[in-house]
C-alpha cells in the first residue's frame, strides 16, 4: 500500500488523475488476496480510492495553482455540477454488481487511452470551453462516471479540456482540482451506501477501508509535488502519450478481471 501511494502520487500530480488509476486495481487485487467477497470487492476498491484522492487533489492541485496552472474560472462553472454528478455516481455505483464496475472501468479507459495515445494534437473540434447552459451535461458526466470508476476525474477532464483547444498542462492542474470535487462527495455516497454490510471486511466504514486509506494517503500526497513538477518538464506530446500508456495498461487489466 505504501509503495502504491508513492506512484500514485506521482501520477496523480503528472497527468492530474487523483491517482485512483493505479490504487483501484491495486486495491481490487489486495482485496482478492484477502478473501474479501468479489460481489464488493470493487465497491471498496472505488470508495477507498476516492478517500485517497481527497488528499492527494489538495496536494496536487496546490502545486499545479503555485505554477497558475489551475483554470478558477472553470473551476467556478464545472465545480458545482461535477460535484452533483459525483454524488449521483456513487449511489448508482452502490446498486450495481462489482463485475459492471470493473467493466465500466476498462472500457471508458480503453477508449481515453486510444484518444490520448494517437496522434491528434490538433483535433480541436472546439475553440474554447462551450459555456452554454447545455454544457452542464457534460461535467455532470464527468463527474459520475469519475466517482463510478474511483478516479479523480482527470481520465476525462484532460481529454475533454484538450478537445476544447486548452493547453495540455492547463487541463493536467485543472482537473487536479476538479479531482477534490469528485472524491469528497463520492466516498461520502460509498461511505452511507454500504453503511452495515455484513460482507465488509474489518477496519471498514462503509465501502471505504480505513488501511487501504491511511497507508497510502500519506503517500500520495508527499509524491504529488514531485509529480506536478515533473509535468512541467514533459512537452505536450510526451505528456499524452505517458497519459495513453497507463490507461491502457489499466484497462486491460480491468476488462480481464470483468470479462475473463
């Protein structure tokens, strides 16, 4: 656990992603190791993922803000609704089977991971971030797949920014933030929804274990700095194809644990 918090940390401040795409798979293979039911088993590897990532979206996005890398305004228009969406997200996650989790996961994966890893620097379908109302649907989405799938929200805020023609490490600080609206009102939904549940292994509160939590917290957010730096030595390019790599390792994992 202690040594998954010091890469997630890392990745959370370099592509901006809270870290959850490193900690949900680990944490689902802990858990399996364990003996821990398979029915919730992915359940408490989303909720503690999202318990983590309240400390490391401080963190990093704190570095990211010290270098103005973190759009307020847009943080201002999208905050509320991601933070709706995420509430929702998690009471939805709570009614699902553990296996449609993991399914979601690798496919939303699987396809951010194609779009980042191809060369589309210039696909730009739009100037600028849409600012009428009907743009509400979209962090809203973003928001409720993200507390879904345990992650901060930079899976999709970094692709979806850099379609609206902002530059990569813009979108990288900016979803580092948007990672703090997910993660506090999705483990709250984790926390209520699976409240009792006789499945739950020890030293658990709800769907978020209390270890998993204090292990690798700490981690992150001590190796989110470093990340955050080196996210401003990467050029553009670099950055998304580092983005793709570990998507798609991720979602291969998680489709074989879906559908294998």
């Amino acid at each position: 656990m202690l040594a998954t918090g010091a890469v997630a940390g890392v990745i959370a401040g370099l592509l901006g992603v809270g870290g959850g795409i490193v900690i949900v798979p680990v944490l689902d293979t802990a858990l399996a190791l364990r003996g821990v039911d398979p029915a919730i088993r992915m359940h408490i590897a989303v909720g503690t993922s999202l318990a983590t990532i309240i400390f490391t979206s401080i963190s990093s996005s704190r570095a990211h803000h010290a270098k103005g890398a973190v759009d307020v305004s847009l943080v201002q228009f999208w905050g509320p609704f991601i933070f709706v969406g995420s509430l929702m997200g998690s009471v939805l996650a709570a009614q699902v089977q553990s296996i449609v989790l993991a399914g979601i996961f690798g496919v939303v994966a699987l396809v951010i991971a194609i779009h980042m890893m191809l060369p589309l620097e210039n696909f730009r379908p739009w100037k600028d971030v849409p600012r009428r109302p009907a743009a509400i649907v979209l962090p809203t989405m973003i928001g409720g797949l993200s507390s879904m799938m345990g992650i901060g929200g930079g899976t999709f805020s970094v692709a979806a920014l850099t379609m609206m023609s902002q530059p990569i490490h813009r979108a990288v600080g900016t979803a580092a933030f948007f990672g703090l609206l997910i993660a506090i009102p999705g483990t709250i939904g984790f926390i209520i929804n699976g409240w009792g549940d006789p499945r739950l292994p020890a030293m658990n509160i709800g769907y978020v274990n209390l270890i998993g939590v204090a292990a690798i917290s700490p981690m992150t957010v001590m190796m989110a700095p470093l990340g955050a730096k080196l996210a401003h030595k990467l050029n553009q390019r670099q950055l998304s194809l580092l983005f793709g790599v570990f998507l798609l390792i991720v979602s291969v994992r998680m489709l074989a644990r879906a559908f294998g």
